[in-house]
C-alpha cells in the first residue's frame, strides 16, 4: 500500500458539522457528507451508486451500531451491512440477531473477517418497510444490544429514491405511491483514467531551471486573486501563497520554515510548483500548479487542499471535526497532459467510529496504469 503522510488540520470554517438539530437537514447527495437527516446520511458518486448510512442517536455511543445500505441504480434491494461498537463479543452458540420493534427478524451473517454482518435481502426488506414507521431498529447477541436510530431515514431514503429516479415507481424504496412518478435512472459508466509514467521521487530539476521558476513563480500565479487569498471578510483558499497577507507574517514569526514554493519535475516536460496555502490545528493543506515547460507562464491549478505528490498522484488527506476521528481525502492521477481526479470520498458522521465505520465515496474512476515511459 502506497505510504501516505497524513497531515492533521482543522479548517474549522469548511468542515461538516458534527451534530445537526432534530429537524434540520443539509447536504447535496454528491458532495461530502451528502445529505444528511438527523442520524442518517445519503451519499451518492458519479455512477450514481448510493450509500445511505443510518447511526445511533448522539447519546447512545457506547454501545451503538451502524448499518450501510448500498444500493445500485434499477436495482430493487440494496445489500445491507452492519458494523459494531464495540465489537461483537466472541460468544458460543451465540448468534447476532435483527429485531425490530421487539420482533426477532433472524440470525444475520459475520462476512469473512468477522468485523461486519450482512442482512438477508429478507431482513433488508423488512427493515426498509419500516422506514416510514417508528422503529426501533436493534442487533441482540444474546443479552448485549445494539441500536441504531431510525430519525431521518424515511427522509433520506426518499432523497435516495429522487436520485435515482425511484420515486413513484415499483423499484422505490419509500415513495412508491407518489404521484410525482419518476423515470428510473440508469447506472454511469465509471471515467477510465490512463495514468502516464512520472518521475521518480527523487528526480530533481536542474539548477538553471529551478532558479528560472523560483523567480518567475510569483508572476505567473496571480496570488492577489481572491480565490486565494479571500478578502476582509473571507479566508481565501490559500492565504499562505501571498507574502502580504497577515496570515503569512504571522506564520513567519512563528518561526515556520515552509513558505517557500517546492518544485518537483513529473516528466520531461511538466513540473509541479506547490506552496503551503493553510495550516490549522489538526490540518493544513498545499496547493498544486502544474507548470507545461512549453507555456511556464500559464500555470494550471490543480487543487489547493493537496498534503503530499508521489508517484505521479496527489493526495488531499483531512481529518473532519466530530467524535470518532471522520477523514475525507481525493487523489488526482497524472494522465500524461494534466492530474485527473480519481478518488474523492469521506467516511461520513462517524458517531464514534474511530475513522469512520464506512467508506463514501462521491467520486470514483477506473484508473489504468501504463508503465511505459513518456519520450
């Protein structure tokens, strides 16, 4: 596995919120948290794949549990799988068990690691015919309980269905009887990613060429524009390019040593230019220009929530506010002419799940690796 340092911030400004009130909800399907109701959350990628995350309430962590529907476009049942905290206790003769509402709905199955349990397409049945009910959704090993909140399901189930098409129609999870029928939608094919060859890490420019981009850098980004740097009333998204803001001085008499542009070749005839452009508590971030030695005066902008390049990929690792530790990260893929995204996803609310009880993603991509080197 590719090693990756992750370096921890806290953007307190752009994080998701670690608790919503009863009523509220928030969130688009295909950004960060997705939408979000209460103790559940949809989110959805590029393939329109869902992934719809149900928690226990905010005082019940201790012992709590989560369960993940993952359901596919014009597929009639999601898969159903649950995590536990803490763990299932190891117990003979003992089995987890779906009850709701007191009703025992049967064994469900350990997969193959024994860390999750996946529901029958019988128990995923009878779970989703409740979600416009009150239910009270529980997994009993022997006398241990597990809950998981219904509060916000119906709602983002039937968000869920708007995405999909869903709505109004058989394969409807929750809103079959609305009129405001739907088409269902079909699945997306995912972006195919041909990723190029890059330089090693260790490969360096030579001096010449350094010292042409170290002194021409400043003029060709516009580190003045808004977008990065913001104005009086905002943070821009990377203040620590520009030498005149306070952010940078204050960073400089703190005595911090990384304000200065890096230059790392990532073939023969393109280079990456990064800068430090925020740094918090728990986080901080770079951005990336992807200077064409061609056209050097035109930088492209690749991201400015970058943490580390290596091997022809750029990383954005962050660590996300609330209990339970939630990450998100994207990496983008160099293809030869530009960094394509590849990956963008978070793990959610978490609710006490140290990183997050699961993964979900709101972009994916095939990525192809063509070892062959670039002339």
């Amino acid at each position: 596995m590719k090693k990756i340092t992750i370096l921890l911030s806290a953007m307190m400004g752009l994080l998701p919120l670690t608790s919503i009130s009863a009523h509220a909800a928030y969130g688009t399907p295909f950004e960060g948290w997705g939408f979000v109701k209460d103790d559940w959350q949809v989110v959805c990628d590029n393939t329109l794949t869902c992934r719809a995350a149900g928690y226990a309430e905010e005082d019940q962590l201790d012992t709590s549990a989560s369960i993940l529907l993952t359901v596919l476009p014009k597929v009639f049942l999601p898969s159903a799988t649950v995590q536990f905290l803490p763990e299932v206790p190891k117990q003979n003769n003992t089995e987890a068990e779906l009850w709701l509402n007191g009703k025992n709905y049967g064994e469900i199955q350990a997969d193959a690691d024994g860390y999750a349990y996946d529901l029958s397409p019988h128990q995923t049945k009878y779970l989703i015919n409740q979600a416009r009910l009150n239910t009270r959704i529980e997994i009993r090993v022997g006398s241990d309980r597990w809950t998981i909140s219904d509060k916000g399901m119906s709602a983002v189930l039937l968000k869920l269905d708007e995405v999909q098409g869903r709505v109004g129609t058989p394969l409807a999870l929750v809103s079959k009887n609305n009129p405001n029928r739907q088409t269902p939608k079909a699945a997306k094919a995912k972006p195919v990613i041909k990723k190029a060859y890059a330089y090693a890490d260790n490969k360096q420019l030579d001096s010449s060429k350094l010292a042409y981009f170290q002194a021409n850098i400043n003029k060709w980004i516009d580190i003045d524009a808004k977008e990065l740097i913001g104005s009086e009333d905002d943070m821009g998204d990377c203040e620590l390019v520009n030498p005149k803001t306070e952010a940078y001085q204050r960073m400089q008499e703190y005595g911090v040593d990384r304000l200065d542009w890096t230059f790392t070749p990532v073939d023969a005839t393109h280079t990456l230019a990064s800068h430090l452009c925020w740094q918090g508590a728990y986080n901080e971030s770079s951005g990336y220009w992807l200077i064409n030695h061609d056209k050097p005066s035109k930088p492209k902008l690749i991201t400015t929530a970058g943490n580390d390049y290596s091997d022809g990929e750029i990383w954005a690792v962050h660590k996300d506010r609330g209990i339970g530790d939630c990450w998100n990260h994207a990496i983008w893929v160099w293809n030869g002419q530009t960094f394509a995204k590849s990956e963008d996803s978070s793990t959610g609310m978490c609710r006490g799940f140290a990183g997050g009880a699961w993964d979900l993603p709101t972009y994916v991509s095939e990525v192809v690796k063509n070892d062959s080197k670039a002339q």
